[in-house]
C-alpha cells in the first residue's frame, strides 16, 4: 500500500484545513486508519483515526470537536478536516494505515500500523 497525503500549507489561526490521503496499490477498507503529526526530534503524536469498513472514529483530546476524519472506500482516500485551527498544530502531518486485524485499542500507537504516507506540513500562524 502507498500512501500519498496532500492539501497542508499556511492558514492564520481560527482556519481551516483539509487533509487528503489517497491510497493505491490496495484497498484500504479493511485498514484502520490514521492521522499523526511529528515535530522536529519528537515521536509521532495521534491525532485522529476511523475503524475499518466505515467504522467509528477516535481523537486526540487536544483536537476533539475541531478535527474529522473520514473515508470513502471507494475511492480508497481518507481525510482530515482541521477546523479553528490553533499555532500548536503547527507540525508535519502524516496518514497510516493499519491492518484491521491489529486492534482498535491499538490506534494511537504509531507502532502499529503498517503503512506510512510522506508528510505534509501544516503552519499555522497567530
């Protein structure tokens, strides 16, 4: 599975973002997948994830009711729409994918999922 994310940039802060991961080489409908951000020198932080299939979805408590994930297994994408957009979620973002059979409970550990996009980076400035 390849993964292709787009769609970062530069946006004042109380912007808004929206995320593009398209995936080829395989479906990704029995994948969970993921969103995860990384500074400089530090490990991947969770942002977001949605089950497999069309499943529920999970947030970071720092983006809970500004960001939402969603998929279309038909075009075998998943995005991330950032609303009201802070300074600290200044970072390079990246999607994951992860084999449905490794767990749910599993969706915040980076060290879980099988598939990683390149990252695309997102400013935001105060």
């Amino acid at each position: 599975v390849q993964l292709q994310a787009c769609g970062g940039g530069l946006v004042q802060a109380g912007g808004s973002l929206r995320l593009s991961c398209a995936a080829s080489g395989r479906t990704v409908s029995r994948y969970n997948m993921g969103w995860f951000r990384q500074a400089p020198g530090k490990d991947h932080e969770f942002v977001a994830a949605i089950r497999w299939g069309n499943g529920p979805t999970y947030y970071a408590d720092s983006v809970k009711g500004r960001f939402t994930i969603s998929r279309d297994n038909a075009k075998n994408t998943v995005d991330l729409q950032m609303n009201s957009l802070k300074p600290e979620d200044t970072d390079v973002y990246y999607c994951a994918a992860m084999r449905f059979d490794r767990g749910w409970s599993r969706v915040e550990h980076s060290s879980f999922y099988d598939y990683w996009g390149q990252g695309t980076l997102v400013t935001v400035s105060s």
